[in-house]
C-alpha cells in the first residue's frame, strides 16, 4: 500500500468515526438535560451515561494503548466502566442515575476531546492492530445507539404524563394484514456463524455444523392482533402454558398483557407516546416467558436459533431499522418470501445463550464482552426497529434474560414437520 492508500484510508476511517459517534449524541437532541440522567430501573442506563460510557470505551481501549497517553478525566473511568472487571473497579449498575455530576455539557466536551483524539491518532499511526479495535469500539457505539433509545422508551413511560420522544408517524391502516403462513427451512446439515468476512463479534464464532431436523418457519411475525386474542382467550390465566419460572414470574410480577400495551388492550405507550395498537404490526415488548407460552397456545414452538439464521442467511439485510426513523414496528408487506427478518422486533428463539464449539473470548479486557455472559440467557435474532442497518447481519446473536421485556423483543414461531 502507497503511502497515499494509507492516508486515504485513514481519512475514511475517520469520516466513518465521525459519522457513527454524531448519530448518538443526535438520537440526544430531543433530549433535555433532566432527561439524560434519569434511570428508571437497574436495567437501563441514563442517556448521559451512555455517551460518556461509549467514549471512555475508545479512550480506554484505543488511546490508553500509547504509554504516552493521558486521560482526560482518570476518576472518570469509575463512573463509566460497565464491566470490564479487567480495567478496574467501577460504579453500581443501578445506582448510574444518581451520577449528577459531570454534567451534560461536560460530557458532549469529553466526547469532543476524545473524538479529536482518536482522529488524530488514526492519521498519525498507521498501525494497523488499531483498526479492529476502533472497528469494535464503533459495533459497541452502536448496540448503545439502539439502547439509548430503549432506555428512554421506559423512561419516558414511567413518567405520569407519558412524553413522546418523537412525532408519530402516520400509519397507512388500509392495506390488508399479510396471511401467517409456515415455510420449510432446510433439512440436514447447515453451517452457521460468522464467515469470516466483514465484522463479527466473537460470540458469532467459529462457523460450525449444526444438524436441523425436519421444520418450517413462519413467513412473518406475530401479530398484535393475534397476541390479542392469546391475551383476550385467558393465556395469562392458564399455567400450563407456561414454564414454571414464567408462571412464577407471571404470578409475582402480575404480568396480563404486554409491556407498554394500556389496560384497554386497544393503545400503547410507543416512542411517540401513547399511540393506538396497530393489530397488524408486530407484537413488541414480550419477554421469552410470554413468547414460548403464546407459541405453545397457537399449537407451535419457538425456532431455535440455527433454523432462524438457515432462513435469514439467505435474504437480503434490510427492513424496518433506525435508519427508517420510524422507531416502532410496522406491519408486514404483502411479498413473498419470510418477511422481517431483519428489523421490527429482536425475534426470541429456543436456544440457551452458550459458546459455540471451539469459541474463544478476545483476549485482554476486551474477553469480556461477550462470554462471560453465557449463563441464563436466551438468544434472539434479526435486530429490531432501533437496531442501526449496518449493525445487524445473519449471524449477529442478541441475548436476554427470559424474562426482559423493555427491548423491542417479539415472536417468530416455528413448527416441527
């Protein structure tokens, strides 16, 4: 490579930089400074934290790698570590919302400083073990893209008077709903995992065999509509539904109807407030508990996540995703094909988050990100309507708690033939 090459792509490295970081602090502007720092459950984190966590990040990973560099702020990486056990002690998870100080405007001038910093570094250095870190700094800025917005949709629905983050879209209610249909997927032995091209987080890895038994998939996702009529039919009065710690927690938390839907069964609180539900678009906001009960009463199961990424490998990464700006899910169109695969809602799937054969974790700091989580969570696929387009891809493996619901979360179900 030229030594014009080189500059050449360190400029558009630092144009691609550039770009992901200011579409955080843009999903901010709605925002005013008492919004940024509210948390409203331990779950989630208060936008504010988000952007100075994201940036501590490409401090601590990228810049810190000079003996040279100096923190801009060292007490700072207490406050916004996450849970990098390897970096250092750091603050409660769900005590982020009491963190008043530094302000807003003190962290957007952090941002700035650590931004200029690391386009400097990517002109001045040539070095190329930089740019998987930068490139996975740039992946972890925006899976917090998609949960900053989450975050403040539970926000902003524990406020009394339900504020919208956004106008609401007007929606075209005339087109007909698409029919559920169920699509063989393939039989026999599959790979899947990351190919080795492009982008992957380590979890993705190593691309494996993986035998799929006879089964079909549905060519859509569930309806609010038909989660309606599971709701309206006495599902969440009837335990033999569900699991036993989804009956459990069905009882103790006083679950009746979905996360945000109103008592009416007829509104929801959306990111444009309270909106009315849309009995085509996707059902949203279920935990893994409510989908594995739903599919079980429609006489169908969850797909496991090999047969989802058999079906999804081979249709193109579009869909309702952030780019759409539209923040919610929308009705399925009338094509052929499976349908929304990628976008709407993370669709919940039959597998246990657990390595693949022969995974290994990054080493360093950075082995933490993905692996040490493997333990009581269930994978979900496809991304949703907040998840940015060129995040998301086949391979990509989200996982949750079964019991999580304020992430767009919905249902694909499965059959076994």
């Amino acid at each position: 490579m030229t030594l014009a090459q080189s500059a050449a792509q360190a400029e558009a490295w630092v144009q691609r930089f550039r770009r992901i970081r200011s579409r955080s602090v843009a999903l901010c502007a709605p925002l005013n400074a008492e919004d940024m720092m509210v948390q409203s459950m331990p779950d989630t984190s208060p936008a504010k934290w988000h952007l100075a966590h994201t940036t501590w990040f490409f401090e601590q990973f990228l810049l810190e790698r000079d003996p040279a560099y100096r923190p801009v702020h060292s007490e700072w990486s207490y406050l916004f570590n996450s849970y990098y056990q390897a970096v250092g002690p750091m603050h409660a998870r769900p005590r982020r919302g009491l963190i008043s100080r530094p302000g807003v405007a003190q962290v957007l001038d952090y941002r700035k400083r650590i931004d200029d910093a690391v386009s400097e570094r990517l002109l001045a250095d040539a070095d190329p073990s930089l740019l998987p870190i930068l490139e996975l700094g740039l992946q972890h800025e925006q899976q917090h893209q998609e949960l900053l917005l989450t975050d403040i949709k539970h926000a902003f629905a524990s406020n009394p008077l339900l504020p919208a983050y956004t106008a609401p879209l007007v929606s075209d209610r005339v087109s007909a709903s698409v029919p559920l249909d169920f699509m063989t997927g393939r039989e026999g032995i599959v790979e899947i995992g990351h190919d080795g091209v492009e982008f992957a987080f380590d979890n993705e890895s190593p691309r494996h065999r993986a035998l799929l038994a006879p089964h079909a998939l549905a060519n859509r996702l569930v309806t609010n509509a038909e989660y309606a009529a599971f709701v309206h039919d006495g599902g969440y009065r009837e335990p033999s539904l569900w699991l036993s710690e989804g009956w459990d927690t069905v009882c103790r938390e006083q679950w009746q109807r979905p996360f945000y839907w109103q008592e009416d069964l007829a509104r929801e609180f959306t990111l444009a407030g309270v909106q009315p539900i849309d009995p085509r678009a996707p059902v949203s906001h279920v935990s893994y508990f409510e989908a594995d009960a739903f599919a079980r009463w429609a006489g169908a199961r969850l797909p496991t996540e090999a047969e989802w990424e058999s079906a999804a490998s081979v249709v193109p990464v579009q869909g309702n995703l952030l780019d759409a700006q539209c923040f919610h899910p929308r009705p399925a169109d009338a094509r052929f094909g499976p349908l929304q695969m990628f976008g709407d809602v993370w669709e919940w799937t039959a597998s246990p988050y657990v390595s693949y054969p022969g995974f290994r974790p990054l080493a360093g700091a950075l082995g933490e990100y993905n692996g040490k989580f493997m333990c009581g969570q269930w994978v979900l696929r496809g991304g949703s309507c907040v998840t940015p387009s060129e995040h998301i891809r086949a391979s990509y493996r989200n996982f949750f708690p079964p019991h999580a619901r304020w992430q767009f979360m919905g249902i694909r179900l499965g059959q076994d033939r």
